[in-house]
C-alpha cells in the first residue's frame, strides 16, 4: 500500500484540472473536482493498487474483475460520461446515454488533460488525450453529441495547443454561463481596486 504516492497523484491530479478549470471560468468545478477520491472507499483502493504511471482503478479492475472504487466514483462525479446513463425502458433500449450538459463536458476534457499529463509525468504532448480518445472510442457508451464535442476539443488541444482550446472554450462554449462571467468580473474588479491601490 502506498499511501503517499496516492496522495500526491490525487493531490497533482487536482491542481491540473483545477489549473484548466479556472482558466475557462470554472471556479467551483475547479474546487470540487474529484473530491470523492479522498472518501475511504476511494483513497484505500487507490492506496492499495497504486503503481504511479496509470490509474490504480484498472490495476483493482485486472485483479477483481471490477473496480468497486471506480463504481464509487463515476456515481458521483458528473464530469464522467458514465454519470450520465439512464433507463429507456420506454423505448425498448434499456440504458441509454444522456448528452453531457456543456459546464461539465469542459470539466472532463480538463480532467483527461490533467491525467494524461500526470500518468505520462515529463513526456506530455498535447496529442495524446486524443490518443487515449481515440483508442477507446469504438466501444465508447457515450451520448454522439458529447462524443462529437469532446472529440472536437481535443483534436483542436492536438492542433492548436491549450491556449487555444482554452480560449475556444470560453468564447464559444461557456458563453452562456452567468455564473462564470459574474466570477469573472469580481475577480478583474478585485486585481483593479488593488493595482490602484499599490500604485498611488
């Protein structure tokens, strides 16, 4: 078990999407992202499993046949597609994907941003989350939508790098949200009443 190692992964994990997050606006989702890996049904699992270069839920999944600590989180993380499956009993489909509201779409590209530069520590490129896409997107149970913006965002992060994606984000995606631009506008105001401040 290696409790430190995990929870310096978590812990760099975080301060990634927490980086890209409030660099689009997303200051609470920003805040709250994956706090659920701290729970003891997450951490110990995470503890347990951890190998440092890939996510210990595949080690526990490879082992047990499940991971109980993916099961744990994807419940509670709306940033995952999987949170967004529901019955269609109605329609004689059983489950079926829902598409991703936009807020939390931009929270799973930072998070696939943000793993793929912690498990691949040094020799990040800004190709491979469309690579890790990519790779699983035949069997992807994902809403065609969602999967059409996502595979969008990250082919223009493979092209056009962060800061363009970033700026692709704010303009075009998150326009709508309010709330973000509120944020956006206490924190300018905020940097201008001290700027004014030192300078006089």
């Amino acid at each position: 078990m290696n409790i430190l190692g995990h929870l310096r992964t978590v812990n760099e994990h975080r301060r990634l999407v927490r980086q890209g997050c409030f660099a689009v606006g997303l200051y609470a989702q920003g805040l709250l992202h994956d706090l659920s890996k701290y729970s003891p049904a997450e951490f110990l699992i995470g503890a347990k499993y951890y190998q440092g270069y890939r996510s210990p839920n595949n080690a526990e999944r490879e082992i047990k046949g499940y991971s109980s600590a993916w099961l744990h989180h994807q419940g509670r993380s709306k940033h995952h597609y999987e949170y967004w499956v529901d019955y269609a009993a109605s329609e004689g489909i059983g489950m079926r994907p829902i598409k991703m509201p936009e807020r939390y779409l931009v929270e799973m590209v930072m998070d696939r941003i943000a793993a793929s530069k912690t498990y691949n520590k040094g020799h990040y490129t800004d190709d491979l989350p469309l690579a890790y896409f990519l790779k699983g997107k035949p069997v992807i149970k994902m809403h065609e939508d969602t999967k059409r913006e996502l595979e969008f965002l990250l082919q223009k992060l493979a092209d056009e790098g962060e800061e363009a994606t970033y700026s692709y984000i704010r303009k075009n995606i998150l326009h709508n949200d309010r709330w973000a631009g509120c944020i956006d506008q206490i924190i300018k105001k905020t940097r201008e009443v001290i700027h004014a401040k030192r300078t006089t």
